[in-house]
C-alpha cells in the first residue's frame, strides 16, 4: 500500500489580550513579526478604549457633583448662622491659627467636596481595572473617619483650652496670686498635650511610641515640680512642722499640769476624790470635782 501524504494540519488561533481571537500565523520574517505586534498593541488598545471613556466620564461627574456638594454645605451652613457660632466659641480663631485663612462654612464645604472626590477616584479607578490603585484609595477613604475624629478632637481641645486658661486666669486673679498667666499657660498647654495625644492614637501614628513619650514627659514635669517645691519651700515646711510640733507638745504639757494640780486638790480636800472623773469646762481645762462643785 502506498502511504498517503500527510495532510497539513489545520491552523489552531490563540486568544489575544482583550478577548478577541488572533489566527496563528506562521512567523517566518521579520516584517510578519512586526506586524503580529502591532496587530497584537492595536487590538489591546481598542479593548481598553471603553475603560479609558468609563474613567473620563467618572471624574468628569464626579467632580461636578463634589463641587456642587461643597458650595451646597457651605451655603447651608452660611444661612443657619455657622460663622456666627464659630466666632462665640471660639473655632474661628483656633482655625486661624492652625493657618487656614478659609471660613468655618467653607472650611466644612472643602472638606465634604474633597471626601467626594476621594470616593469618585476610588469608582473610576476601579472602573479602570486598575485594583491595586483602588485598594489603595479604598485603604485612605477608611482611614479618613479617623482622621475627622482627630480634627475634631483637636479643634474641642483647643476650644477647652482656651476655656479653662481663661477661667484659670480669673480664679487666681481674684485668689491673689502673683503669676496667674503662668497657671493659665500650664493648663492650656496640659490640655492641648492631652488633646494631641487622643488625636494621635485616633489616627493611628506610632501610637506606642508617643505613648510613651508622653508618659516619660509627664514624669519629668512632675519630678522636676516635685524636687522644685521640695527644695524651694524646704525652710517653709520645716517651720510648719516645726509649729505644728510644738504645739502638740505644749497641749501634752497644759494637760498634765492641769490633771496634777486637779488631782493635789482633790486629795486635799476630798481624800478619795482622785479616782472621780474630772469634767472639761468651756475653755478646754480639766476643773476637779472641788471647783466643779463651787461653780
């Protein structure tokens, strides 16, 4: 039997990037190489060209609906009288230091226009096909509750600062002391040292370590208070101890005379009046029974 010739073998197609199917064709120069690469690019580029449009469409309206979002709660906040409220208790000013020239209203309105725009990139991104990118921005939008709690903290911090400096300043004024301005920094500066610390553990910044930095500056300022006032009023508190022991000691020795001198004249007068209890008169002495009898 003659062998027969072996047909050709059906040509098989491999699948592109992007979906679509790309024959397999037999690279025998380097003009059919180029070609099956560009072939290959402009078929990966027409497959993300809807990606691309989806991407631009939502940052497109996702930053209109931030910025209209924003004007909205600023305006808002403008009508119920927010400005007013922030200047009374203080906000205002504390914003101003922390060197933000914006208002409280519009302070607010940025703040809700940028945590939109934040959710509109981790949307448009996703829609990218882009996941790394968007669990990036995922990790920063669940982070930044913390970080609001933390302003928040900080700016009620503030405010009670001022608050109790303010009282602090008053109080000792009218009490007499000779530095009440330095009693009011030292509260404001413990206040805001506690608010700071809340704040940083809130957003979670090497909570441990400022834990204990805190901790060890505590210790510090109480020792150095403690040997200052220990070593400063060291010849004060020795008089009062010194007074407050004599004192106990002339009691001891009144009280003994006056029991001896009770007791001689009861034995004088009365033989077995000495066991008797003596009673204390108005002015503290002990009077014998004789005496007691007489007044």
């Amino acid at each position: 039997m003659r062998r027969g010739t072996p047909s050709a073998a059906p040509a098989q197609s491999t699948p592109a990037r992007g979906g679509n199917v790309m024959p397999a064709t037999p690279i025998t120069d380097w003009g059919t190489a180029f070609m099956t690469s560009m072939a290959a690019a402009l078929a990966l580029l027409l497959g993300g060209i809807p990606k691309l449009i989806a991407f631009a469409l939502i940052l497109i309206v996702g930053w209109i609906i931030a910025s209209i979002v924003g004007g909205a709660v600023s305006r808002l906040l403008q009508t119920i009288q927010f400005e007013r409220f922030a200047e009374r208790s203080g906000l205002r000013g504390f914003v101003r230091q922390m060197g933000v020239q914006l208002g409280a209203s519009q302070l607010v309105g940025e703040l809700a226009k940028w945590l939109i725009r934040v959710v509109t990139l981790v949307v448009a991104f996703d829609a990218l096909g882009l996941p790394a990118v968007s669990q990036a921005l995922q990790s920063l939008l669940l982070w930044l509750p913390n970080l609001v709690v933390a302003i928040v903290v900080l700016v009620l911090g503030g405010l009670a600062a001022t608050a109790l400096s303010r009282l602090v300043r008053g109080a000792t004024a009218e009490a007499g002391f000779s530095n009440p301005g330095l009693l009011a920094t030292i509260t404001s500066v413990a206040v805001l040292a506690f608010a700071v610390l809340i704040a940083v553990n809130q957003i979670g910044v090497a909570a441990n370590i400022v834990n204990i930095l805190f901790t060890g500056i505590v210790a510090a300022a109480a020792l150095a208070f403690g040997l200052a006032f220990g070593l400063g009023g060291r010849d004060v508190a020795n008089g009062i101890l010194t007074s407050w022991y004599q004192g106990g000691a002339n009691v001891g020795a009144r009280t003994n005379r006056v029991v001896a001198a009770a007791r001689e004249q009861a034995a004088a007068t009365e033989p077995g009046a000495t066991r008797r209890m003596t009673e204390p008169a108005e002015n503290g002495d002990l009077v014998p029974p004789a005496e007691r009898t007489r007044r």
